[in-house]
C-alpha cells in the first residue's frame, strides 16, 4: 500500500522549532523525491521545500535560513525542520511524493505559530 502519514505538527511560539515527520511506504520512498507543501484557508498549496532520492534540496524563498529538509532513508522518513518561526508559517503542512505518474498526499499535519 502506498502511503505517507505525516506527525509533529503543533501550537509554537514565534522564534520556536518544530520537526515535522513523514513516514512513507517503501515503494513510494526509495528512488523518489519527496515535498512539503503547505496550506492556509483560502490559498493555494504552496511548495516549501524538496529533496531528491540523492539527498539534494531545495527551500522556498520565504523560509530559506529557516527551515531544512532531510531524509532517513534506513526509516523512510523525511523530516522538515522548522526553526525560528512566525506567524505566516502557521498552515496545514502536507508530506507529497508522485510515484508511477501519480501524485500522493499525505493527511497533513497542522502548524499554528501564535503567543
């Protein structure tokens, strides 16, 4: 079965740290690349950052310095690191992959970043 279940989303503080997970099947997590999206009411999903079956990645702009993307290939996990906050990054955040020409979302975990 091929799925991703993302964990670790949360209520934070501006200037706080939160480390989300993605658990991915295996078929779907080895020689594949892996995304987080994420999204907020009435918006677009919007890509934040990428990183390739060989480890290369890629942030968005607005969280570039902030936020790191990395893979366990020995678990299939990916995490997103997010660190030093703010309250636009509150969002729900989604785990993606295509795999087969198919496009997987995982159920989305949700950020809030408020005092």
């Amino acid at each position: 079965q091929v799925q991703l279940v993302e964990s670790g989303g949360g209520l934070v503080q501006p200037g706080g740290s939160l480390r989300l997970s993605c658990a991915a099947s295996g078929s779907i997590f080895s020689g594949n690349a892996l995304d987080w999206y994420r999204q907020t009411a009435g918006k677009q999903r919007e890509l934040v950052a990428a990183i390739s079956s060989g480890g290369s990645t890629n942030v968005a702009d607005s969280v570039k310095g902030r936020f790191t993307i990395s893979r366990d290939n020995a678990k299939n996990t990916v995490y997103l690191q997010m660190n030093s906050l703010k309250p636009d990054d509150t969002a729900v955040y989604y785990c993606h992959a295509v795999y087969r020409s198919i496009n997987y979302w995982g159920q989305g975990t949700q950020v809030i970043v408020s005092s």
